[in-house]
C-alpha cells in the first residue's frame, strides 16, 4: 500500500499521518501539480488542529495558489471552513490580499453570503475593493493637484 503524500493527507488524511510526514521533514509550502499548497488544500474541509500544526511546522498562511492568486483565507471563506477562518485569522493572516481578478477575502464572503466571515472579517479590518480605494485615492491626489495649480 502507498503513503499518502503531503496533499493527499491535507486534502482528506488525519491529523497523525499529517505529523508523520512533518517529522520526515517535508515540504509544507510545496505546490502540488494544479497549484495548491498544502495549507490550501486543508483550508477546504481540515479543522482548527490540523490547519494550526501545519502552520506550526511553517506552513506560509499568505502563499497564493499558482493561476487564481486565492490565498488560503479566501479559500476558507470559500468553502465556509469556520475552524480554518479562525486559525488563520489568530495566526495573522492579511486580510486584504488579493486574487488574480482583484478580490479580496471580504469580497469572497459577501458573493458567497457566509455572514459568520464577513463579520470575522470586517471585525479584523479587512476591506472589500482596495482598488477602488486606491483609485478614489489618486482621484482625490488629482483633484488637489489640480486646484493648486490654478
């Protein structure tokens, strides 16, 4: 019979064979072939324990999937992993971070209607559409420049 490896364990493996292989020493930040990271694959269905030893062995709470950009925070509001939300969340996650098509954590949570998050969220300071407020920004850095140039 075959060990699970890294990915196949953060996807649907338990918390001892994910020790096992922290022992072994494996790569807790690696990409699997789609992209995902360890951390992001346990973000889908893992709990508080598991998402916590993984970061504890140093898993990178900010690392993005390759394509996406989806950090795992979004991935736990994705798929509305409370226990994941949370540990990320005490762990220090940037909540304002964005995906390839410029969203952030917050937004994900209010498409995809998961309250609990955008409580959590807003609480923690998390921002819907930086690049709105960026763009607001520049406008008003215009604006300024331009009536003091009358």
């Amino acid at each position: 019979m075959m060990e699970k490896d890294i990915f196949e364990v953060s996807k649907d493996g338990t918390l001892g064979e994910l020790e096992a292989l922290i022992i072994v020493g494996v790569d807790v930040n690696a990409y699997n072939e789609e992209g995902w990271t360890p951390l992001a694959l346990a973000c889908r269905r893992q709990g508080y324990t598991f998402i916590r030893t993984l970061i504890l062995a140093g898993a990178k709470i900010n690392l993005k999937i390759k394509g996406s950009g989806a950090t795992p925070l979004m991935l736990a509001v994705s798929f509305q992993n409370k226990a994941a939300l949370s540990v990320l969340l005490q762990n220090d996650a940037k909540l304002n971070l964005m995906d390839s098509e410029r969203m952030t954590a917050l937004a994900y949570a209010e498409e995809d209607n998961f309250e609990f998050a955008s409580m959590m969220l807003k609480r923690n300071g998390a921002k819907r559409f930086l690049f709105l407020e960026k763009l607001q920004w520049e406008w008003d850095q215009f604006i300024k420049f331009f009536r003091r140039s009358k």
